[in-house]
C-alpha cells in the first residue's frame, strides 16, 4: 500500500471560533496539525493583546490530553491600530496581524475601510518584522465577486508594496491564476502566500452545478477550473516554496450554512492533511506536499519545523454526514462521501 510520511504540518490559517464551538474543532486540527496561525475574526474580533492572550488559553484548554498543538496568535487589523500597539503585539508573541477589507467576508464589518491611511502602522510592521496577512479582495459593490481578488492585487497589494517595501505579506487563500503569477513574478522572499485544499480540489462546477451547494460556499469562491489548474501548478512548480499550507477551515452551524443568506465558510479541519494528499496526487507532486505543509510555511513565520512525522496512507476514509458543533451540527467537506487517502 502506498504510505507517506512527512514532518507533522502547521495549518497557517485557521478558524476555530469560540466556547462550545472551539472545543468541538479545535481536537480535529491537534490530530493533524502541530501549529496553527488563528484567525481573529471572532465576534467581536480580536483586536487586542489581552484579548488574544485569553482566546489562547481558551484553545490550549481544548487540546486533547497527548496532543500538543500550539497556537499562534493573529490581531484584526481596525482603523485605530496604532503603530504601537504593533510594537507590544510583537513584544506579547502575536505573531501577525490579518488585513479584513470591511465587508469582505465573515465578521470583517470592523475591518480596514482605507488601508493607505494606517500607513504608519504598516510601517511600523516592517519595522518590527511583524506579516501581514491579507484577505486579498476588493468590497467595491461595482466589481464582480469572481474578479475581486484579481481587482486587489492592482488596487491594493501592488501600491502597498511599494509604499511599504519591507512589510512581510501573506497573501491568504489564494484563488486565481492572477495571484499564482503576481507572486511567482514578484519572486521577493517577502510575499507568500496559503492555499486551501477546496481551492486545489474543486472549481465553481462545485459549487454551482446540478443545484447550488452551500457547503462549497466559501470566500474567496471557487474560481474556474482554469484557476483550478494554476493553483495545482503553483504548488508543485519551480516557485512552489513560495505557497504554504492554510486550510481556511472555517465551521459554521448547519443552519448558517443552509438558509437563504448562507454564511462563507468550508470546515476542512477534519481531514485537512487527506484532502492537500489527493490534490498533490493529483499533480504529481506527492514528493513536494512536504515542503507545502510542514517547511515553507515554518520558513516564512521563522519558525523551526516540527520534527515529529505523521503517516498518510493511500486508503479510502469514510467522511460522516456530521459532527456535533456545540449544540449544532457541522458538515464537513465530503460529508457523507469519501476522501482517498487517511492518517495511518
Ligand atoms: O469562507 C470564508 N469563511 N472566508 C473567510 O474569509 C472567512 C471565513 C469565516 O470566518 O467563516
Ligand atoms: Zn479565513
């Protein structure tokens, strides 16, 4: 049978919400996962260092006993974050700041209305050498939603840049082509980027064909298959070291999914590691899923890699119809289907 092993992963970008919610997810991404980078879009965001501090014991607590698994603590970027507020941040071991554009997505009405007003804060970053991690898409109303994070990089990323020449950014969850190349051509050690497995798994057929299918709404959403075929080539290409493993799993209650205003989100956390094995299969590149989950995301956060290994074998994992979320139910990516590959 076909196994590999590899250095256990760290999922660079994850959502594990709060109380009962948290402790019904976070033991799935412990199984798997030795670090995580924690998104801090709670209601009401984290935004400040006390705050994360207390969000962290909180998911510490909701480790299962013989698991380690350490999380690494983010702030929502706001209007008012001071430049010395970053400064403290760093000081605390928040190892990131994370960029919602207003309304872009889940719990982002707090987020940044004009990024090129917190200049100083930006700089400030630099500075301290603190990333900044960018949910990369317009919320301009005139610009159509497959085209918003196309639209970011010219607005936004690229004036950012160079406005800002050693601020570190991750450009998260990446999903077009457009980005793939933007970053493949910057070639700067200061620009990387997650990608998550629906994005290399599924184009917006998967979302759209046959009846629309809530649980494969997510934003940034699914682009086309062409996307589909770059992000596949940009893990497993000749600048793959700059693309890392960030899963974007992101669990709401099934009925926040299925009603006529369905939130964003795919919850992957369940068989994350499977889902990134059966993309780079797909690829070719199972020789290089490695380098994606467990070494260049720990390079860009300067972080040491695990040295721990888990084993993938290649052996069908029956996926459950749901899990219990709190008092809710989750439905997970491939509920009740199958994913190829499973943790030995
Ligand atoms: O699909 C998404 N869900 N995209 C995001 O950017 C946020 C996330 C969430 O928090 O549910
Ligand atoms: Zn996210």
């Amino acid at each position: 049978m076909k196994t590999i092993t590899i250095k256990k992963p760290d999922d660079m970008h994850l959502h594990v919400r709060a109380d009962d919610a948290l402790r019904s997810v976070v033991p799935f991404s412990a199984r798997q996962m030795a670090r995580a980078i924690i998104m801090p879009n709670l209601k009401p965001p984290i935004t400040q260092i006390e705050q994360a501090l207390t969000y962290r014991k909180q998911i510490q607590a909701a480790v299962p006993q013989g698991l380690s698994f350490t999380p690494l603590m983010t702030l929502y970027l706001t209007d008012h974050t001071t430049p010395e507020l970053v400064i403290q941040a760093k000081e605390a071991g928040i190892v990131a700041f994370k960029l919602y554009p207003a309304g872009a997505t889940t719990n982002s009405d707090s987020g940044v209305t004009d990024l090129f007003r917190l200049l100083p804060t930006l700089q400030a970053m630099a500075e301290v050498d603190m990333p900044l991690l960018v949910h990369g898409e317009v919320t301009d109303e005139n610009v159509d939603i497959f085209d918003r994070e196309a639209v970011f990089i010219e607005r936004i990323l690229k004036p950012l840049m160079d406005q800002v020449p050693d601020l570190r950014i991750v450009m998260e969850h990446i999903t077009t082509s457009d980005a793939v190349r933007f970053i493949t051509q910057t070639n700067d050690s200061r620009l990387a980027a997650s990608v998550t497995p629906q994005h290399l798994l599924m184009n917006r057929n998967h979302l759209l064909v046959g009846g629309v299918r809530p649980h494969h709404y997510c934003l940034p959403i699914l682009k086309r298959e062409s996307h589909r075929q770059a992000l596949l080539e940009a893990v497993s290409g000749c600048h793959a070291s700059f693309f890392f493993l960030g899963t974007d799993s992101a669990p709401h209650p099934q009925n926040a999914k299925e009603c006529t205003c369905g939130c964003a989100g795919i919850f992957s956390a369940h068989a994350a590691i499977e889902l990134y094995a059966e993309a780079f299969e797909e690829a070719g590149a199972l020789h290089q899923l490695e380098a994606f989950a467990s070494q260049n995301g720990a390079r860009f956060y300067r972080l040491p890699e695990n040295q721990e290994t888990i084993t993938l074998i290649k052996q069908e994992q029956s996926i459950p119809e749901s899990f219990d979320f709190g008092m809710q139910k989750l439905i997970p990516l491939r509920s009740g289907q199958s994913v190829a590959w499973s943790l030995a």
